[in-house]
C-alpha cells in the first residue's frame, strides 16, 4: 500500500469511535509509560558532525558547549550499569554523526550483545554510509538505519542541509539499495527521511516516483517534521492543550555517559535535564534522581510547560501521540 493511501486509512481509523482508544490502550501499553527505567535509550557515539543542517542544533553557533566521541571503555562502563532486561529498543543518534566515530562498529557490536533482542535504530546523514558499513549494520542486526536526506532536489538539499551532496547522496543510496536487494543477507530496514515540513506531499510523491526503487519491507521513505529543539531553531509557542511528553523517557546518553532526559535537553547542554551519569551510578538510580522526579512529576500533572522554559519553547511534545488519559477524579495527578 502507497504511504499516502496508509496514511489516509490510519486517520479513518483514527476517528472511528473506540478504535482510536483501543490504538492508544494499545501503544500506552507498549510503551509502558509508568516503568521505570524506561525500556528505551539513545546513545551519542558522536557529537561531532560532518554538515550543519539548518535545521539541527549544530547549524546554530555555541549552542553544543562541549564535542567529543564516544570510546569503547566508557561505552563498556556505560552498559554494565544497565540490567539488559529493561531495554526493549536502543537509538544511535545524538546530536552528532555516528559514522565519524572511528570506533562506531565496536560500539554497536557491544551494544548488540549487551542487548540481544533489543530494537536498534541509526540516523544517520548518510555522506560516510557505504556498503561495507551498511554489511556491519546487517551482521550487528541493526533494525533500521534512517538516512536523512530530507530533501526532494539538489536545490531543497542545499537550502535545508547547507552542502552540496545530493546527487552524490542519492547515487550512494541507491547503490546501497541495489546491492542490499539482491543479497540473501536480510534484516535492517533502510529508511530514507524526508522533511515533510518542506517538501510537500506531491513534491515528496513525484521524488518517490522518480527515484524508481519500489519500497517493500527493506527499503521505504518516511515524512519526517522537524523539530524546533526546544526554541533553537524556530520559535513555536502554541496555545494548544498539551498533553504529557512521552520524550522524557526517551533518553540522551551523550558521548561522555552523561544522561539527559530527552535529546532537546541534551542539545541544549539544559543542567535541570541532566539526570545522571551512567559510568558512575545504575541506570535504576538515575530514574530516582530529584532532577528526573521533579520533570516527571510536572509531566503528570500537566504543568511541563509551567515549569521548564525549555518546554515552553518545544514542539516536540507533540511529534508522539498522546498516549495518557485524563484523570477524571478530582484527586491525583492531571495524566494517568
Ligand atoms: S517538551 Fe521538549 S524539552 Fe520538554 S520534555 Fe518534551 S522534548 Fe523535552
């Protein structure tokens, strides 16, 4: 089925009473909102990056205070402070480029063994992405690897990420794509991104169309929008009713095992998201620290917003559907 005649079947669905509440029944359970330590985690090997997308915290002057790569030690320190058991998905993403990190294939080997039957995902802007990279992702069984090519021409290409690399990008994916489809050797999902912000639904379905690979369950596209990191990229204040931010359990390790509680913290170096260090303490300890309780008890009483400038400032919370209930008595917190 075409993206957008998915896309059109889910908002039906969406609004047919009782299926809308089964589907977040559904995704709340899935997500396990209430346990802690979240089931999910991102870690930066790199935040160093090799564009400045305009679009990213790195394209925006002395926002990221400090760079560096992840190593294989602190990475060793990092997983043995994590009870494999609690982790269902891992994101290699960060605010800088994994493939620059000359230890990156270390790292996710590690991490794949640590965490056997975890969902791994990696973003990547795809300019260091080869085939004898993308055979290490398949053998470390890497679930998806989401290419970010956000635009749908050279022109769009330059406008949004800052640098000539298009027709160079586009020639490489569809070499990897080429290659992936007639080896036996499959498992990760190739997923190219575009932004959905800026290129629009007919630009994004004529790119498709002229890129001539036909998407199956290895190769699709996905429509992004993009964030506007907490205010550092675009301001959007809106008066809309929030809902919480499910965000705040996605966390940020950076390069050096700090853990931020969400990737809009982390990119704002924001000292109130910092919640630990995991090569110093469990991951546990960090999901009971006063900076994680204190966002997460704001979280649920529906006052984020209220209390974080930098949720203030975010539009983030919204890239994930609701998956809270409001709490009908007149006791408790706002969001169950
Ligand atoms: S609203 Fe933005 S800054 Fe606040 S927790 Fe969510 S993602 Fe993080």
């Amino acid at each position: 089925m075409k993206k957008q005649h998915r896309d059109i079947a889910k908002r039906i669905l969406r609004n047919i009473p009782f299926f809308g509440a089964a589907v977040k029944a559904m995704h709340r359970a899935q997500r396990r909102p209430f346990k802690l330590p979240p089931g999910s985690i991102c870690f930066e090997t790199s935040s160093f990056c090799n564009l400045k997308c305009s679009y990213c915290p790195q394209s925006v002057e002395g926002a990221i205070k400090e760079k560096g790569m992840m190593n294989r030690e602190t990475m060793g320190r990092i997983l043995e402070n994590i009870d494999a058991k609690h982790i269902r998905s891992v994101g290699f993403t960060g605010i800088g480029e994994t493939f620059l990190n000359k230890e990156w294939a270390v790292i996710l080997g590690m991490v794949r063994k640590k965490f056997p039957a975890a969902i791994i995902s990696m973003n990547t802007n795809g300019i260091l992405l080869d085939y004898a990279k993308f055979e290490s992702i398949l053998e470390n069984k890497v679930d998806t690897v989401s290419v970010s090519l956000n635009a749908v021409n050279k022109e769009r290409y330059i406008q949004i990420n800052r640098a000539d690399h298009f027709d160079d990008l586009v020639a490489g994916i569809k070499a990897i794509i080429q290659r992936y489809q007639s080896s036996p050797a499959k498992f990760t999902r190739l997923q190219i991104q575009l932004l959905d912000t800026v290129n629009s639904d007919e630009e994004i379905s004529d790119f498709i169309r002229k890129f001539s690979i036909t998407e199956n369950r290895y190769v699709t596209f996905y429509a992004n929008p993009y964030s506007n990191w907490g205010g550092l990229i675009f301001e959007k204040k809106t008066k809309e009713e929030r809902y919480p931010c499910t965000h705040l359990y996605i966390p940020d390790v950076n390069y050096r095992g700090e853990v931020y509680a969400c990737g809009v913290g982390h990119a704002n170096s924001d000292s109130e998201f910092l919640i630990g260090d995991l090569t110093k303490e469990p991951h546990e300890k960090v999901y009971q620290s006063a900076n994680f309780m204190r966002l997460h008890e704001a979280n649920m009483k529906g006052r984020l917003e209220m209390e974080n400038k930098l949720c203030a400032d975010c539009n983030s919370w919204n890239r994930i559907g609701n998956i809270y209930f409001k709490n009908p008595f007149p006791f408790g917190s706002k969001w169950l």
